[in-house]
C-alpha cells in the first residue's frame, strides 16, 4: 500500500525499464507529490540515474502558476 489507499504496482520498474533506459531523463509527477516522491525513490534504487520529481505535485506546481495544457 502506499498509504493513500492506493496499491503500489509490484511491475512499476519493470514496466518504466521496458521504455526508458537506466540514464534516459525520466520526470515523475502525482496531484500531492506524495506518490511521486515515492515512485522517483524507488526508480533510483533501480539504477535510474536522471529521475526528477516534481516537488508538491501538480497541486504545487499550478498554485505556483507554472504552465499547464489541457481540460
């Protein structure tokens, strides 16, 4: 669990690594920064050597007023 009452997806590495290689620039964003913060973590234990999180998550980055596209 990720204590948001989500389940943490037992494949995540294993998935990101069919796509991305270990130094591919990879940015990894959730609504609170929380789930994240965590996933990033888990990418660099992997090998990953370029994962940026976004700080605070997209709720941050928009009271922030940073671009967004979309809805």
């Amino acid at each position: 669990s990720t204590g948001s009452g989500m389940a943490k997806n037992s494949h995540f590495v294993e998935q990101v690594s069919a796509i991305f290689r270990k130094d591919d620039e990879i940015i990894v964003g959730c609504q609170s920064g929380k789930r994240s913060l965590m996933a990033a973590a888990e990418l660099c234990s992997a090998g990953f050597t370029a994962v940026t999180d976004i700080a605070g998550g997209y709720s941050t980055w928009r009271e922030n007023g940073l671009p967004v596209n979309g809805r």
